[in-house]
C-alpha cells in the first residue's frame, strides 16, 4: 500500500480532511463541536500546563504502511528532519528544565542522525522514548543492534503492537508484521527491555484494529501479558491503549468502510470532561520534521500549528511565549478525549 | 412509509428509553445489567463473550450489533468470537437433539 501523499488521493490535502471533519457540524451542528463541550466543561479556551515532553517528529519515512497511520508514513515518504533542525532542538531542550524527549515518527531510526540525536539528548540527561515500530529492529542488519543500542541510552522503548493475534496486527499494520514484530520484541527482551528489574522499560502500544474505541487499558494489558508469555514467551512493563483519530489514512477507512459518522458519534457520546482535562496537548510540545511548532503530532498531521502570537519555528522557541498560548483544537480532538482518554502515554483516567 | 424490517439498529441507542413508562422497574434492570458486566470472577471480555453468544442462541440482532462492537473493544478476535457462537449453536443444537430422546420415549411408549 502506498501513502495518501504518493496516490494524489484527496486526502493528503489537510484542508480537505478538515472539511469532512467540520462538514457535519456545517450541516445542522449534529455533531456537537468541540469547542462547545470545551465550553461546557469549563476549559474553553484549552490553556498549557507545565511543559514536561517535547516531542520530536523525526520524520515521514517509514518500512511500514499502516492502515491506521495518522501521519500517512511509508516508504514512499521523503521528509526527514536534519541534523541543523535537529541542533535547535537540543539548544531549545537545554534552556528547559522539559524531562522527557520522545522521538516519533515514521520510523524515527530511519532518519540517518537519529543514533546522534539520541546520543546528545542523553548527554543532557532527559528520558528519551522512543516510538519504535518493532519491524525495523529485523527489517535490515544495520537496525540488528538496535536493543543493545536503546539499552545503552536508557532508551524507552515504546512499541506498537495492535494485538495479540496475528491476524489483527496483520489487519492493521500489513502482513507478516505480527511475525516479525515477535522476533523483534525477542530481540528486546534478549537484552533485559521488559524484564522486571532490569531498569529497561518496553511499553507496548494498543490502538484498535477498527472502527471502535478501545477497552479497559487495564484488562487489555492483562490480556496482552497472558498471552504473549504463553504463546510466545514475551514480556513487557505496560500496556498503553491508544484511541484511533479520525484523520488522514484511519480516516480514510471510516470513509470507505462506512463507518464514519457512527465512529465520530461514538467518540462524541463518549466525551469525557476529566479526559478533556488530562490531554497531552496541554503538557507537550510537538515539533515537525521542519521544525515547525504543534500542540500535539495530531495537529502537526493536520498542519494546525501553534497559535499565534507563540513562535511558529523551534529557533524562536520561549517556553514563556508558548506557555501563554491557547491549543488549537478541532473535531478530531473527540478522539484524546473519549472515555478513558487516550495520549501517547495511554489512557488518561484512572478505571 | 412500511419499514422493510421490525428491526432497526438505530433503536439500540434508544434502549435506555425504556425507563420512560416505567422508571423504577427499568432502572433497577440497568443497575443490575451495569452489575452483571463488571469484571468478577469473569473477566470483562469473558463477560462480553458469554453475551455475544447468548445473543445468537435467542436471536437478538440489536445484542449481536451490541456484543460484536464490545467484544472487539474488549481485545476478543475473530477466532473467540466465532467460537463463542458456535457454543451457542451447539447448546441450541444439543437442546434440541437432546429432546429426541422424549420422543423416543414416547414412540416406545406407544409403538408395538
């Protein structure tokens, strides 16, 4: 499968996706927009906390063509942060007191300056997560040390696996992914990732392999743990339940299979006024492979950038300007803010 | 304008109405159903299963819309899920069977 961007589809235009987005609430408000429960919970408009993660998108480029994959990475995708980009970032990084740095992506390990960038942030003694799709560890013998590599970083290996179950990782993320993502995690479990008291934290990541909201985090990671160790000897630390937003190639899958509006009004009867508290957005800093500044990786898809008057641009980057600003928000932030709540750390409200 | 069916899915998201001529017995069944799926003994998605197969053995389209979409959210795959029906199937297909052996009887009974 190739990437929106590389099909010309009508969907790689993020003003086009924001359309679909915003045309119910056009058509008679049957959507209630986001903004008015925003309102109505007191939040409006939605104000930064304390600055604890910048996130880094390293890059577009990826070995794998998610069907869910709201940044529409694949290997047809060229953009790539530098290492100059990449120097700014670490000169904004040393100036806060920010504890936690995750490199996302695409596959962030595909960007040719990530083993560096990974290097300097550990000099300055932050926690580094990384997002690592699990393939690209067995994808080609340059990544084969990767684990050892993580390992000696105090890396965060943050790791998406969509199931237990071949056949729905392979739904979601293309086939044989299931496969190689359980040589992968042995790899990882092999240098200690996972193994209660080694100090080397292996979180896995759980989005839905359709059009339905996630369960009980706690249940699933029960779940996930049983079977892995039974079946295929795995271990990890924690299961994070992500809740799939409706945007760019998940959103794409709504459109085509139907089930768009009956997602989108799930995920507004599910609205959760202490979700809508905790979002992430409101704690991290996402910044694009250009260097461009975003409340979180969702709007930096939807090419939403900070609002102004904050800086736009990571080399005019002040954590006072940024933290005076207000969050973009759109439809789509119904997706981090149903039910349990959903971020890059999981679910954001305790069962 | 005839409907094509009795059933309509979008009268699931209109089962909490119920309550609306008679609240105190309705309630007390959404209390007690809310009770029922909470993790137990049997674990939510053991729950979810159960009822997706009951909701085959009595034949409810709007429990099976309901209990497709919770058993999914609840981690089950495709493979729980179809086996679960065919427990279904082999307790309504064993129910029926096992009443042969009345009509055995009553064939003895009344054959030479």
């Amino acid at each position: 499968m190739k990437s929106l961007h590389a099909r010309h589809d009508p969907l790689a235009d993020t003003g086009f996706q924001l359309r679909v987005l915003t045309q119910a609430e056009a058509e008679g408000a049957r959507l209630v927009p986001f903004a008015q429960r925003l309102r109505e919970s007191g939040l409006l408009p939605l104000r930064p906390t304390t600055l604890q993660t910048m996130q880094l998108n390293v890059g577009k480029m990826c070995n794998q063509t998610c069907r869910h994959c709201h940044v529409d990475a694949g290997p047809d995708r060229t953009e790539i942060m530098t290492r100059q980009t990449m120097q700014l970032c670490l000169d904004a990084l040393a100036r806060t007191d920010i504890e936690v740095v995750d490199l996302t992506g695409g596959a962030p390990e595909m960007n040719p300056d990530f083993r560096w960038l990974v290097e300097q942030i550990s000099a300055l003694g932050r926690q580094i997560i990384v997002r690592c799709n699990l393939t690209i560890i067995v994808a080609n013998p340059k990544y084969h040390d990767l684990p050892e590599f993580f390992a000696r970083h105090g890396v965060r290996v943050v790791s998406s696996l969509p199931h237990f179950s071949a056949a729905r990782t392979d739904a979601q993320r293309g086939e044989g992914v299931f496969e190689r993502s359980i040589r992968a995690l042995r790899m990882l479990n092999a240098v200690g990732y996972g193994v209660e008291g080694s100090g080397r934290m292996l979180d896995l990541v759980y989005n839905p392999s359709g059009a339905f909201m996630p369960g009980s985090q706690a249940a699933l990671e029960r779940d996930f743990k049983q079977r892995l160790a039974r079946e295929h000897g795995i271990v990890f630390n924690s299961l994070l339940t992500i809740t799939n937003l409706p945007i760019s190639r998940f959103l794409e899958y709504l459109l085509e299979s139907g089930n768009y509006e009956s997602y989108m009004q799930k995920l507004v009867d599910a609205y959760n006024p202490v979700a809508a508290a905790n979002v992430m957005c409101r704690s991290t800093l996402s910044i694009g492979w250009d260097g461009q500044l975003y409340d979180c990786d969702f709007n930096q898809q939807l090419d939403l950038p900070v609002a102004a008057p904050a800086p736009q641009h990571i080399r005019d980057f002040s954590e006072a300007a940024l933290s005076a600003r207000a969050i973009v928000i759109g439809q789509h932030c119904y997706g981090c803010t149903a039910g349990a709540g959903s971020s890059c750390g999981g679910a954001t409200v305790n069962e | 304008m005839e409907k094509a069916t009795y059933y309509n899915p979008a009268d699931l998201a209109k089962f909490g109405n119920i309550t609306e001529w008679q609240s105190e017995m309705g309630n007390k069944f959404f209390a007690y159903y809310a009770e029922v799926f909470k993790d137990g003994a049997l674990t939510e998605r053991e729950k979810s299963l159960i009822a997706l197969a009951v909701a085959h053995a009595v034949q409810c389209p709007y429990c099976i819309d309901a209990y497709t979409t919770d058993s999914l959210q609840k981690g089950a795959d495709e493979a729980q899920m179809m086996e679960a029906v065919h427990v279904a199937a082999a307790i309504k297909g064993g129910a029926a069977l096992v009443h042969g052996v009345q009509m055995m009887n009553k064939a003895k009974e009344l054959a030479m």
